[in-house]
C-alpha cells in the first residue's frame, strides 16, 4: 500500500472512531436523562400514593 492509501486509510478510520465516540456520548447522555426523568416520576408517584394512602386514612377514621 503506498503512502498516500495508507494515509486516507488512517484518516477513515479516525473520522469512523469519531462518530462512533460521538453516538457513544449521545447515548450516554440519553441514559443519563431517561434516568433523571425516571427518578423524578418515581417521587411524583410516591408522593401520590402518600397522598391517596391519606385520603383513604381520612375515609376509615370517618
């Protein structure tokens, strides 16, 4: 293989290990927000099951 080949060889692979470093980051920060997004519906429901759960206390005293 001569210079010039090896040298557009090296320079596709570099732009390949790019975009897939650059998926691997999307993905990453994907996780990251799917997990934030999960975290805080998860509260929101325990909170409304608190509240439902308070409710029901109220119903069962009355």
């Amino acid at each position: 293989m001569d210079e010039a080949r090896a040298h557009t060889s090296i320079a596709r692979i570099d732009a390949a290990l790019a975009r897939i470093e650059a998926a691997a980051r999307a993905r990453r920060a994907e996780v990251d927000s799917l997990g934030r997004r999960h975290a805080a519906l998860r509260l929101r429901m325990e909170e409304a099951i608190a509240a439902l759960d308070e409710v029901i206390a109220r119903e069962d005293e009355a």
